[in-house]
C-alpha cells in the first residue's frame, strides 16, 4: 500500500486549496513512496462512500490555480463519526482505505474535523493496521488548541481588517450617522472579530463584542449611547456567536450539535432602533470573510503550502496521530517553527483570546494588535481573465 488520500472538512478558507497544493506537490516529489494521489470527495463521507477522486488525472494548470480558490475543492462535510470504534461506518472506511491500497490519511480542518481525524488514528492503532494519519490544522476562527494560529485565519482576518475600514470611511460620512453593527464570524471565540482593532487609532471601530466576555446588553446600549453623542455614529464588531435574549427556535444544527450561526446583528439592530431610537445598518459578512481570495495574507499562503509539504514528509516519515503546530520562536522579525502535537490535545479543544490581550470588554490590548499585524502581512497577486480571478476546475476522475 503506498498511496494517499488527502480529505477536506468544515468550513472552507481562502487557503485551504493551498495546503491541499503543499501536500499534492510533496507527493509529487517521492513517486517512489506514494503511487497515487487521491481526493476524498465531501470530507470523510468519500471514504464511508467509496467516492475518491484520482489527482493524477487533473491538469497541472489545475493544480497551480489552488493557490487562489476558494472553497473546497474536494468538496467538504461537518459529518460527525461516532463514538463508538465498533460501528459499522469505521469497517466500511477501513473497507475502502484496503481497497485503495492507501497507506497515508491527511486530515485538513479544525477543532470538529481533528476529531475525525483523533478518531481514525486511534481506530488504525487499535486495530494494529499499518495506516497513517495525519492534521492539517485550518479554521478562520483561529480557535485551535496548541498551536500559534491556524492556517485560514490570516486571511480572514486581513479581509475583515480592510472591509471594515472601508466601512468606517464610509460611515463617517454623514452628518446624521447611523449605528453600524457588524457581524464577524467566531463562535466561541473572538480572534476574527477582535481583527480590526490593529487599524490605526482614527480608524478603529469603537467596540468590539467578542464571546470571551459575557455579553451585557443593558451596557451595551450605554455604550453605544455614549458613542453616538460624542461621534455622530458608531461602529461596532460583535462576534456571531455572543449570547443575549434573541429567537434562536429556528435555528438549524450541525452533525456536531453547533447551532447555524449569524442573524445577531440585525437582532441588535433592532434593539438599538427600539430602546434608544437611533438609526441603525446591520452589516453581516458572512461567507464572503472566508471565501475572497483577494486579501490572501502571503505569510499565510507560504505557511499553508509548507504545512502540507511537512504533512507529506512526517507522514513518509511514520508520524502518525499528529497534527502541524505553529510555535512562534520571534515577534520582530516574525518567525515560526513547525511541530507536531498529539491530536488528543487538539481534537475539540478551544483556543480563547487570553484576557491579557484585552484592555477591557470593549477594547484589546496592543500586545493582540503585536500578535496580528505580522499574520495579515504580505500581498499575492491573483491570476485573472477579463477582470475575473481564475479558479480551478477539476476533472474529478473517480477511481
């Protein structure tokens, strides 16, 4: 067995292709060791399925252009496997890594998909086979335990970062402004949301909102109250994720029992509108914060395809049951090293912002503004067609 199968999970990033192109061009470089390069198509589900994707087959035109597509090429799942090793869905993805004659399993994701991968490294070692698994770590929420950041999360933060900028220059316009309340992703932490706080003083938003800190929103309308009076409008950065009394009966949930986020700042908006009578605009980025590929962090770029290439060779190697860390070793100038950690200590942890990096519950520290500014650093310049960015289109040959 001397083939891979590399599988994408969770919510996409603006990068996530890039490590995917990392761990795809390393393979490519050891044809003694890896026969076939394969794509598991929608996350786990192509294995529990038999639904792989031979990248053999694919252009290499294809394959440069994952450096700026966003999504997942592969397709993805928030599919949750079960607890219990003995059921019946673990025999069929053994089933299929068998018949494939796969030896190598990467994992790209976060804190839900390391616990897919979590799982399958401590099946394969139970069952004494001779599989290695691997992590990749991405999320924009930058919420993974044990590492400096996570791949996604600085160009995510880098969109947010120059998107509210524009907002605020847009905002200030008026000579009868309006409370703008912007909606960040993070669900239970406020990395992403606390972003635009490392714009220059004039620029920043006025207060931030983030679930590390339990949300008042009596003090909240004190707070923006005083804002408006003294600057004619507000800007402020809530996270999806902060808790107040709102209608969440609806709601949808995940295979991870997470509730479908978003929706909080037009709820605010409302509030804002009744108790204090002020004209009010609910921003709400959404999917855009992680699919645009055009404020792609170049440090994040050059760490995802290294990621995927330290992947390859750890897993050449026989590391197993690992996932890539980042450990930063400078500050100025910045510099990481790369390690691998045990997936039990990362497998659905959670990262917080620590207090330390918070001046108050509305405001950060500037050591969060030191931790960031060398993550959004760096340009990249986009490939593009009759204005249009260029994305790549796979043949998606099924083995």
């Amino acid at each position: 067995m001397k083939n891979m199968v590399y599988i994408q999970s969770g919510g996409p990033t603006s990068v996530i292709n890039t490590s995917f192109y990392g761990a795809v061009r390393e393979a490519q470089r050891h044809p003694d060791q890896i026969d076939h390069i394969y794509g598991s198509q929608n996350g786990i589900e192509g294995l529990i399925d038999d639904y792989l994707i031979d990248i053999g087959q694919e252009d290499d035109e294809q394959i440069e252009l994952l450096l700026q597509t966003p999504g997942s090429i592969l397709g993805t799942t928030r599919r949750k496997l079960p607890k219990d090793i003995n059921d019946p869905i673990y025999g069929k993805i053994i089933e299929n890594l068998k018949k494939h004659e796969i030896k190598y399993v990467f994992v790209n994701g976060g804190n839900d998909s390391m616990d897919t991968c979590y799982k399958l490294s401590l099946l394969v070692k139970q069952l004494g086979l001779d599989f290695v698994v691997i992590g990749v770590p991405k999320t924009i929420d930058n919420d993974l335990a044990a590492t400096d950041h996570s791949l996604g999360f600085p160009s995510c933060a880098k969109f947010v970062v120059n998107t509210v900028n524009e907002l605020i220059k847009d905002a200030c316009c008026f000579k009868v402004g309006k409370v703008h309340i912007v909606e960040i992703m993070g669900r239970d932490a406020g990395w992403l949301t606390a972003a635009p706080d490392v714009l220059p003083e004039e620029n920043r938003p006025h207060l931030f909102y983030l679930p590390e800190n339990k949300f008042d929103l009596d003090q909240f309308l004190k707070d923006v109250k005083e804002v408006y009076a003294r600057e004619g409008y507000a800007m402020v950065c809530i996270s999806e994720g902060i808790q107040f009394p709102r209608d969440m009966s609806n709601v949808r949930v995940d295979g991870f029992g997470h509730a479908q986020l978003g929706g909080a700042a037009s709820d605010l908006c409302r509030i804002v509108e009744d108790k204090l009578n002020l004209p009010t605009r609910a921003v709400e980025l959404s999917l855009t914060q992680r699919a645009c590929p055009a404020f792609i962090s170049l440090v994040d770029r050059e760490e995802a395809i290294k990621t995927g290439e330290i992947a390859v060779k750890s897993a050449l190697e026989g590391v197993t049951g690992k996932m890539i860390v980042f450990k930063r070793v400078s500050q100025n100038p910045y510099k990481i090293e790369y390690e691998l950690a045990d997936l039990s200590k990362v497998a659905n942890a959670v990262s917080l912002i620590p207090q330390s990096m918070m001046k108050d519950a509305t405001r950060m520290d500037e050591s969060y503004r030191q931790y960031i500014r060398p993550l959004i650093n760096g340009e990249v310049t986009l490939k593009c067609k009759d204005g249009i960015a260029l994305v790549s289109n796979f043949k998606r040959v099924r083995v």
